[in-house]
C-alpha cells in the first residue's frame, strides 16, 4: 500500500491548540519521516511553535483560518457557524483528496457532526461510529460505538462489527479479528432485543472477521476478542467506568504505598515496577478515536492530551490510511448487505440507507509538493 | 429500630453450599449475637458443617428441603419447578414473617422471579431492581439497576433513585444521601430519553434524596455521589467493567513487580502496602446485591464467595432489616407517585402498576423461639 503523504492537523483543537499538536507531529515525522503535513489555524500561533521544530517546519505547509469551532459549541452550533474554521478546513482537505486523513482533538460532537456533512457515509452507514483503543492484558482491542450515538439496530451492530475488525487489521495488522457483542451474560436467551438479533445474524454472515459471541463487561480488559461490539451510551459507560476504575486503584496503590517507612522503602526499590506499570496503562498511547463510517479518515484525539498522546492519535491514522481501509470497508458493506438481505431479509435498500456517494479519495501526495 | 431476630438462609446456595453459608453466618452471629438463623437445605450436610460451630448451632433452626434450585436454571425453570427448594422455603419465611430477611448466592435469575412470585412487589414498582455496592475512594456507593432488568423507562429510574437513596439510608447510615443519573456526559442535551426525562423530574421532586444530576461512567469510582440510577443493561456492563479493570490492573502490578530483582525486594519490604491494597478493593467486602421494589428483603450473595462474603451479605440485609426500609420505602413510593401525578401529569394509576399487596410484615421473633 502508499504510504500517506500529507495529512491535515486541526492545529487549534483540544486544550492545548498548538502547543501539543505541533511537538506531536515533530514525534510522528521522526516515525515516519516521509510524512508532510498541512496545518490549519492561527498562522503566527502555528509559526512560532515550529521555530522550535525546523525539520517538521520543512515538510509542513500551514493554512491561516480566522476561527475555531469551541470547545463547548453544539454540533448544531458547528454546522452553522464552523464554515473556515481550522477543523473545518483540515475535514475539506481530506474530502478535497489534499490529506490522506485529518486529526483533531477538538469537540468530539462537533467533530462528528461536521465530519459527517463534509465527508459523507460510506454506502450501507446512516451514522458513524466512533471506535476506541481499549488496553487488555493482550493487545489492545478495539471497542465501538463509545459514544458517536446513542442506541443502534441490530443492522448497525452488524455494521460495527465489520468496521472494527477493519479496523483492527489496519491498526494492528490482524489478518482475521475475533469479535464479540457486549452483553450482560453468555447465554443465548439473555440481553437487549436489537443485541440478540445481531448475534443471530453474525453467527450467520461469513466475513473478514471471527465472530465469538457474546462477551460480558469483566472480558473487556483480557482481550478475549480483538473487536468490542457495543452501542454508543453502553460503550461510552463502559470506557469512562473502566478510565475511572483504573484512577481509582492507582489511588489506593499511591496511599497504601505511602503507609508506612517500610512501604515507602520498598515503593523506591521498586520504582522501575511503577514505571512499568505506568506505562502499559498510559492513556496516552491508546489516544485516538476513529469516527468509522465515513468516506475518509478522521481521528478524535483526546482534548487534554500532550504531545506524546497527539502523536499516537496520528500513528492510528497512519496505521488506518495506508492500509487502504476506506476500500476495504465499502467492499465489506457491500457484501454485508447483500449477506443480510439473505439471511435476514433485510431489504438491500434499506440496509443501504446513508449518504452513499462511496467515492474513495486515493492517498496521493499533494498537488504543490 | 428493633434488630432483626430470625433470618433466612438459602444453605444449598452458590458454588459451595453449606461449606461456605454455615461459616458465614457463623462470623455474623459473632458480629450480632442476637441473630437467629432458619437453614434451608439438606439437613444432613447443614448439621454435619454445624458440628464445628456450636454456638450457631445452638442458635439456628435446620429446615429440611429435598430439592435445590440448579445454578443454570433459567427462571421460567424454576418457577415452574421450585416450589419446595431451599431457595423457595426460604423466600416463603420472609413473606410468612417468620424471617426479617433472606439471604441466598443461588442463580440470580431464579432468586428475582421466585422473589417477585413470593414476595410480589410494593405498590408503585412493576419489576424490582437489583442494587449493588460500589467500592469507590470514600465510603461505597449504591449502583442500581446492575441487572436485574434490561431498559427502564423514565418513571422507573425514578423508583430507582428512591429506593437507592432507601438503601444507602439503611445499609451505610446515611441521611440525605446524593443521588446521580447515569449518563454520556454531564450537558443537559445528551443521553438516552428516558434518562433525560427522569433528570427532568428528578430536579423537581423533593424527596428523602440530594439529586444531583448526571454522573459519568468515570465518576463512580471516586464516589460522588452516595447513589448512581440506571437501567439494568448499562449498569451490568459498568459493574463488570468495574471488575474486570481491577483484575487487569492487579495483573499488571503482579507481573511489573516480579519484572527483576530489585522490584521483587521492592514488594517484599511493601508488603504491608499491598494488604492494604488487596483490602481495599477487596470484593467479598462489598458482597450482597440486594432486589429493591419487594414487598420483603432479599439479599443476593455472589456464587463464588466465601464465608467472609456471605457475612457481608448477611450484614447487608442486617441493615435492611433493623432500620425498617420497607416502611420507609413504600411511604416514599406512594409520595414519588404522587408527585409525578403532579409535575409530570403521570397518572396515578399508571405509576402504581404492581403486585401492590404493600403490607409490611412487622419484624418479630420466631413463633417457635
């Protein structure tokens, strides 16, 4: 596959603007020193972070924009006003087939709203999903929707389903992912209607993926699937719940090993433990949410992250446009849908409700490099 | 408030029957040695585990019982198929006042329909909720719905934050206690409807409760609240979330602490840190989900507990039962219910579907003590 070469950064989002996201795509170019990037935002913001950062500055082509969308505006708000914001922008670049796929970590509603109208959904997709990395004892998995929406058919599911094991294979080069349907028990009879209904008929579609059944909440974090099929409110729970479980204990390990002299003293004997441990649950290197759906790639990185974080949201978006997933995944739709109005006599029309104009924009270097 | 005298013990329950349940109320009759304990089960294995604590002995009545309730029997099972079982006879004392409440770790299904056939429900409440403890940094929290039902609807999230405030009253002395609405983030345009519809009256009825909003998934675990309301499919997935987490962290911290030789020492001289770790989040500690909404108590020990556990549980319905909830529940159903007729044109009728039988049975002693 082409390696991507440029890639729209909207350089004002999150809490940090410019002062993460420029550090982050210095650490993602000494990656993938092939990289080029177009930054869009506040030129004399964006110009002085780079002074600091020449060979980035080299292989970056900054775009003024005048406005940003805030951090607290309504999607509504964003699709009526966020016309030439830097978000904006960075989403036409990509829609325009200047950027092989755009990150943000500006509001993750606005992102989503504004993304779905510039980019359209895939044929088959009526809503995007947004899909997370979730830190197992294993690999990282992928868990979708965390939050895009709330609620989804049985049809959307199935949708999921797909779209995080194309995922999967992009990001971690996983040939065949194993999926499994959240659920509140193992057994056939238990859980939501629309949950029973698309575990009926994954069972039943034979695709690029390895479908394993229900999986209950505690088997999250041992990664017994590689893909996690949830809708958007029950995901959303679950990934924040998981977030402040993890908080919580490093609470009670920070106070317990603060107890006494004698923990103290093994507390600094063992600080390359802490260092480990600290590292395999850094939020930082699972940064990145993709909204999947979408006739291009759009990544969420976190609003609160550091530059290390920003560079592992671009490292996903990287993963996900050279392996050409937009193609795979509007040839898995197809074949969903034609799978499901079998089996499932869901009428191909409307199994393919959703923008549909499936034109896949090529990775191609941009036109003035 | 008067202590409860007699209460109900399921023996044959959970992954290990009388060897778990006898020394379990063994270690609550040391805690409270006014108890007095029916046992329902096999009498052979119930007198055999007996033998080693005389003083339960001496204080406990053994009801013979044939049958068991099997641990995968689905609920229709064991409607049908019940009657006479430990788990049956036990549910049987409580609604025939012979026990002030009944504890069992069998199948959890089977325990919510025999429960709700026995006891049936309190005027207002159609389904009971299953309620749990939360470890969280400060005292624990009450969750509720955690999987007794799948989907609430706005009036019965409602009845879940009133008889969760119930519970935290009765279990951890609380007077006002917090209560907060699970939802995707703490803006009042997002969430499920029902969710969004329960908030809006939840702001305006003045109840024995401090409603205080939305909560995030996040948020649990650091205890903001005394109470968190949602539906039983979300709150299953958190719970086990929860869980899952835990184990994964304290997998982590094993293998970083094992990862050399100095790290080793390190938790060597920190062992006393990690008892205080292992305590803290210690599960048998929070043991005994509790079904809210019966017209009795029922405490539900997890399966695979031991004795330590199912004393937890025992002390649970303890609390239930010495500080009158069901008086105080069914008073603050029929106020909720009027309330609602009010601010939110339910009618009466509607929002007092249920069994209704709503007579208390008074906590009295044992005819044959």
């Amino acid at each position: 596959m082409a390696e991507p070469q440029y890639l729209a950064l909207d350089a004002m989002g999150g809490d940090f603007g410019p002062s993460v996201v420029i550090p982050g795509a210095a650490l993602a170019l000494k990656k993938h020193p092939s990289l080029q990037f177009l930054l869009f935002g506040k030129a004399s913001a964006i110009e002085t972070e780079l002074l600091g950062y020449p060979e980035l500055a080299a292989r970056s082509l900054v775009r003024h924009t005048d406005t940003v969308i805030a951090s607290d505006a309504k999607p509504s708000q964003a699709l009526r006003r966020g016309k030439g914001t830097s978000m904006w922008q960075a989403l036409e670049a990509v829609r325009d087939g200047e950027a092989a796929f755009a990150v943000s970590a500006g509001n993750t509603g606005a992102l989503m709203a504004v993304s779905r109208l510039i980019l359209r959904t895939l044929p088959g997709i009526d809503r995007p999903a947004l899909a997370g990395q979730w830190p197992t004892i294993h690999r990282p998995s992928i868990v979708l929707d965390v939050g895009a929406n709330i609620g989804a058919s049985a049809q959307e599911l199935c949708n999921f389903a797909l779209m995080g094991a194309a995922m999967s294979h992009s990001v971690f080069g996983i040939d065949l992912p194993t999926v499994g349907l959240l659920n509140v028990g193992v057994e056939e009879i238990k859980g939501a209607d629309e949950v029973k209904q698309a575990h009926t008929w994954l069972k039943d579609v034979q695709l690029s993926f390895d479908y394993r059944g229900y999986v209950e909440g505690d088997k999250i974090g041992q990664g017994i699937v590689d893909v996690v099929v949830c809708e958007g409110f029950t995901g959303n729970i679950a990934l924040k719940t998981a977030e402040g479980t993890s908080k919580q204990i490093a609470t009670y390990l920070r106070e317990a090993m603060s107890s006494s002299l004698l923990t103290k003293a093994g507390a600094l004997l063992a600080t390359g433990a802490f260092k480990i441990l600290k590292h395999r649950s850094d939020p930082r290197r699972f940064n990145g949410g993709t909204f999947l759906g979408l006739n291009g790639i759009v990544i969420k990185s976190h609003g609160g992250t550091d530059a290390y974080g920003f560079a592992s949201a671009i490292e996903v978006g990287y993963g996900m446009a050279s392996s050409g997933i937009i193609d795979r995944l509007t040839a898995d739709l197809a074949s969903l849908t034609a799978r499901l109005a079998v089996i499932a006599q869901v009428p191909a029309a409307e199994a393919s409700v959703g923008d549909g104009a499936g034109t896949v924009k090529p990775l191609q270097p941009h036109p003035q490099s």
